[in-house]
C-alpha cells in the first residue's frame, strides 16, 4: 500500500489525474446504484422472515430518504471542510457499514437503525461526486454516470435473485453488495491523494479567489433557484411515480396481462439506463438545455401515447418505453448545468438542495398518487405524469429565459 501511495504522489500530469479519477467516478456511481434496488427485490421475502407487514417498506426508504435529504443540504459546508475525496469515502464507508448491518438484523427496528446510516451516506457522497463531475468533466460523462447508476441499480436485484433461488437468504444479497461497497471505499480512500491535486478548483469562484462557504438561506436567494428545484422535484416525482405504478396502470385500466405489464414497466427504467448512455454521444455538441427540454418534450409525446383512447395496448406499451427514453437526459443535464447557471462557486451548494428536491419528489409523489389514484381511479394515471411534465417543462424554460451572469452573482456578499 506504501507503494501505491507514493505512485499516486508522483502523479504530475493533469490530464492523467483526471482520467484516474474518471474511472474511480465511474465505479462509484455503478456502486452507488447498486444497494437502492434491495429493499424492493427482498421485501416479499424480508417482511415475512421479519413478521412484518407488507406495507412496513415505506418506513425503511422513508427514513433511508430523510437521511439522504438531510445530508444533501449538508453537503455544501462538509465537501468544502473535508474535501469530496473524503467525503466519497466516508460517505460509502457509511453505506458499506449500514448494509453489513442489515444483513444481520433479525428485527425490524434494526433495519430502521441501520438505515440512518445508510440515508445519511447516500446523500453526501451523491451530492458531492454529482456536483464534482458539473464542475470538471463534460456533459457526455455526466449523462454516462448516471447511466452507470442505472446499471448497478439493475444488478442487486439479480444478486437478490441468486441468493434467493440458491438458499442464502435475502441477508446474503445485502452482504454481498456491503463487502463490494467495503472494498471500494478501501479504494477510495487510497485515491484520497488524487482528489487532493485538483481539490482546489472546487472552492475557487468564477475571479480565481477562495470562496467561502454558501449558506443554505443565501444560496435559496439566489435568482432563478427555486424555478430548477421545481423542475427538479417535478422530474424525480414523475420518473419514481411512473417506476412505481407504471405497471399497475397498464394491468387494471388498459387491460394488459400482468407478465406482460411488468416485462414494460422494467423496460421503463431501461430505456431511462439507455438512453442516458446514449445522450452522452451528442450531449457536448447540442448543449444542457436542449436536452432538458427535449427530454421534458418526448415524455409528453410517451403519455400521449398512453392517454390515446384505442383498443390496442401498443400504443400505450410504446408511449412507456418512450417516456423512459425522454426521462434519461434530463436529470443529468439538470445536475451538469448548475455551474453555469449559478457560478461556480455555488455549485455545491445548490446541488445540495437539488439532490433534497429530487429525493423528495421521488419520496412523496408515489403515495400521493396511490392516495388520488383510490378515490378517482388509476385511469388519471398519465394525467398526473402529465401535470408533472408540464411543470418540470414550464419551471426549465422559465429559468432559460434569465440571464445566467445574473443569477451566478445574485447571492453575492
């Protein structure tokens, strides 16, 4: 290990640290996806092993959420302190250590217990490498993370599968992926050196000098936030409402077999995987805001699709697939975007807040909608994605039309 630390010392070019860090990202992210799949792939199991109900999972990714939004809105004042090369590491240390302790729990509370730590390590590391990669890489790589997100994500629940079918039980899966998540964060923190090199361009503001830190309250004030956190808890809350019931909808309103509405609903998140990687070949060239508004665009084109009175279900099965096409750039280009339309210097701070909004939205919307959906029926079901849409559309345009020296300074001292 020595040795390792003193190659990484001896690292002078640049551009070699930066495509060392590139692949570090890379993995982290595809690290990062992989645990938020677990709890829906072994709940059916999990629950009854824990003699739960069924409906108790809302109380794990509801605290898993709250720790993730608090940390979120810390996330500002701990990367500029320790440094984002720490705080990835703590950061996945954290979840590393929360996962090992749900593979051993035989209680519930204990599952509540260990997803402090879980929640409160998603959000930081989340926050930080996201805010990381705005600042120093292009918009291709940005889209292609978040696409390695969406492929650790698709993984864990194989990994559930096999521990399943092989009679490991559901605690194996989640010590399989805590062990993964140790042996990164060992890497990590050997790679805490590299981060160190260029960790000084992430608390330089736009004239080269120092920057201090950003309050949450100053950063809220800045002109033309709260339009991009809108957007952005009007995108995660359609994108997680759409993953949630997407399904359902197809089986009880549009009369689709239900093997048939599930093998759809995943292609959903596929299509949002694979069109993330594929927004990255000619994301540099047409630029943020064209992907934001064509993504907003072709999700309205997929539930249109959807909303068609026909008595063919292609359509409707279509529009789906559509819609998780159109989803996939926008999250990115909302993230790489931040710098440019707020500084710099308030990156960070910014990203935290938008990382809460994204999870809130994700968090509150799904049950929300199984709320309206009880008393009017699941047929509103592409109008509620399509007030979403409409929103998160309407919120992105009317930050496009300010003028971005305006906002980036708004909140100077």
């Amino acid at each position: 290990m020595p040795r390792i630390l003193r190659s990484i010392h001896r690292l002078k070019d640049r551009s070699t640290v930066y495509s060392l860090l590139l692949a570090i990202i890379y993995i982290a992210f595809i690290s990062l996806g992989l645990p938020d799949s677990l709890v829906g792939a072994g709940w059916p199991v999990m629950h009854q092993d824990l003699g739960v109900p069924i409906a108790f999972a809302g109380i794990i990714t509801m605290i898993i959420a709250g720790g993730t939004i608090l940390s979120s809105l810390a996330s500002e004042r701990i990367t500029r302190r320790f440094g984002v090369g720490l705080v990835t590491a703590v950061s996945v240390g954290m979840t590393a250590a929360a996962l090992v302790g749900f593979s051993v729990s035989d209680s519930f509370w204990m599952l509540c217990l260990w997803a402090i730590p879980y929640g409160l390590g998603a959000g930081a590391v989340d926050a930080a490498l996201n805010n990381y990669v705005a600042l120093h890489y292009a918009a291709r790589h940005m889209n292609w993370l978040h696409a390695c997100w969406g492929l650790g994500a698709s993984i864990s629940p194989f990994i559930m599968s096999f521990a399943l079918t092989q009679d490991l039980g559901w605690s194996s899966a989640y010590l399989i992926i805590g062990v993964v998540q140790a042996v990164l964060t060992f890497g990590l923190l050997l790679s805490i050196p590299l981060w160190k090199k260029v960790n000084p361009l992430t608390t330089a503001d736009e004239s080269g000098k120092h920057a201090t830190h950003v309050p949450l309250a100053q950063a809220l004030r800045i002109r033309g936030v709260w339009l991009i956190l809108t957007a952005f808890f009007a995108y995660c809350a359609l994108e997680s409402t759409a993953i949630l019931w997407a399904s359902t909808y197809l089986v009880t309103d549009r009369g689709v077999d239900a093997a048939t509405a599930a093998a759809f609903a995943s292609l959903f998140l596929l299509g949002v995987t694979a069109g993330r990687f594929l927004a990255g070949f000619f994301a540099d060239r047409v630029g943020d805001r064209w992907m934001i508004r064509r993504g907003f665009l072709t999700v309205g084109l997929g539930i249109v699709l959807l909303l068609l009175p026909v008595q063919t279900t292609v359509l409707a099965l279509a529009g789906l697939v559509i819609a998780g096409l159109g989803c996939a750039p926008i999250y990115p280009a909302i993230i790489h975007s931040t710098p440019v339309n707020f500084g710099r210097r308030n990156s960070q701070a910014i990203i935290g807040v938008q990382m809460a909004a994204a999870y809130t939205g994700s968090t509150l919307a799904p049950p929300l909608f199984g709320a309206l959906s009880a008393g009017t029926g699941m047929w509103i079901f592409p109008l509620f994605l399509a007030a979403l849409m409409l929103l998160g559309l309407l919120m992105s345009e009317r930050l496009n039309r300010l003028d971005p020296g305006a906002t980036a300074d708004a909140a100077a001292p």
